[in-house]
C-alpha cells in the first residue's frame, strides 16, 4: 500500500518561516541525492496517521514522483508538533524497514488463564521496496504459558529477510500473576522520546 503527498522544493526558505506558516520542512535522500523539501503540515498529518513508518509515500514534487519511507519525525517539545522530517527516497536497492505484525489465533496458555504479551508490534527487515509487504501474519495458537515466540521463528514472505537480532521475543503467554509485574516495569520505563528516529538528521540552520 501507498500514499501520495504534495511536496515542494526549498530554496532559501528559512525552517522557522515554514513553520510559522503551517508547513513542515524536511529532506529527502538516498545515496545519490540530498535535497532540501516542504509539504504542508496538516496534509502531513493526515497521511502519516495511516502510513506511519511501515508504508510507502509518494512525493509529489514539480519534476516527479519519489516513492520515500519516513525515516525520522523531530517533534517540538511543547506543541509536540512535528518541526521536521526525513524521507528517505527508495530505489531498485534493498531497504530496511519495519514492517507491522498481524497476530491471528487464540494461544492455547490464554484459554489457559494466561496473558498474550505482544512484545513486537512491527520487526525490522531488509527487503526490496517492490515486495514490501503490508504486514505479516504471526500465529500465536500453539504458544501455552510460559511459551514465547523469537524473531528467528517467524515465517516470512518470499524476498523478506530479518534484520533484527534472531533471538528476540516478539510474543509470549504469561501466568497471570506476572501480568501485575509486567505492567509495573512497563510504567517506570522512560518516556517516549521526543524523536521518531529511523533514520538520519539534516543539520538545519
């Protein structure tokens, strides 16, 4: 799936006047180019709310059409508003990427009394950007208590390779008396930070 976004060209646009006047600065690049971008911000918002990092968005700029992944989003600390953003324009080369999970099935620990932690919601892969797919499916039926899933056990399309460390737990059915514990810890983990990065960052003036 694709989304398609208007983008224009900056030339000697200040960031700051951008931002004053409802637009997003940003950059797109790959190996072979580095061109500074705008795209109006509430345009932005409509259309990352449903691509977010794992879907393909296409720019459309006054010489062409770039097919381009969101790599980084910077968010004002305040507002939390996004202030910049990097696209990273695909080509005929692998890419890595995160592609979301899709679980399916009712694992046999849950109707066992136990809890299903989705510790994945999306894995990283490396794959080429025409077999990109929307999601992939993860079936958690057979999982009892105590079971868990790892990276290196999912079955993956044709052309889609991990690019995560193997031994990572994507999913896994706890007694119920850890589910209390689980919680805590995940409430004293650190906050969000204000930076979506994937990718890298254009030093702007």
């Amino acid at each position: 799936m694709e989304y398609r976004l208007k983008a224009y060209y900056r030339e000697g646009e200040k960031p700051s006047a951008l931002r004053r006047a409802g637009r997003l600065p940003g950059v797109m690049y790959n190996k072979h180019l580095n061109r500074k971008v705008y795209v109006e911000l509430g345009e932005f918002d409509k259309v990352f709310r449903q691509a977010s990092i794992h879907h393909v968005i296409v720019l459309e700029l006054p010489d062409g059409e770039f097919p381009t992944l969101v790599r980084q989003v910077n968010l004002d600390k305040r507002r939390r508003r996004p202030e910049h953003v990097d696209f990273y324009v695909l080509s005929d080369e692998p890419v890595e990427m995160y592609v979301p999970l899709r679980f399916v099935g009712t694992p046999v620990g849950v109707r066992e009394g136990g809890v299903l932690q989705e510790v994945h919601r999306d894995i990283l892969v490396r794959v080429s950007p025409r077999n990109i797919p929307e999601y992939i499916e993860v079936d958690v039926s057979g999982l009892g208590i105590g079971d868990s899933l790892h990276a290196s056990e999912l079955k993956l399309p044709e052309g889609v390779k991990l690019a995560m460390p193997p031994e990572e737990t994507i999913a896994a059915v706890v007694p119920p008396e850890d589910v209390e514990r689980l919680a805590a810890e995940a409430a004293e983990a650190p906050a969000e930070p204000e930076v979506i990065k994937k990718g890298k960052k254009e030093e702007e003036a």
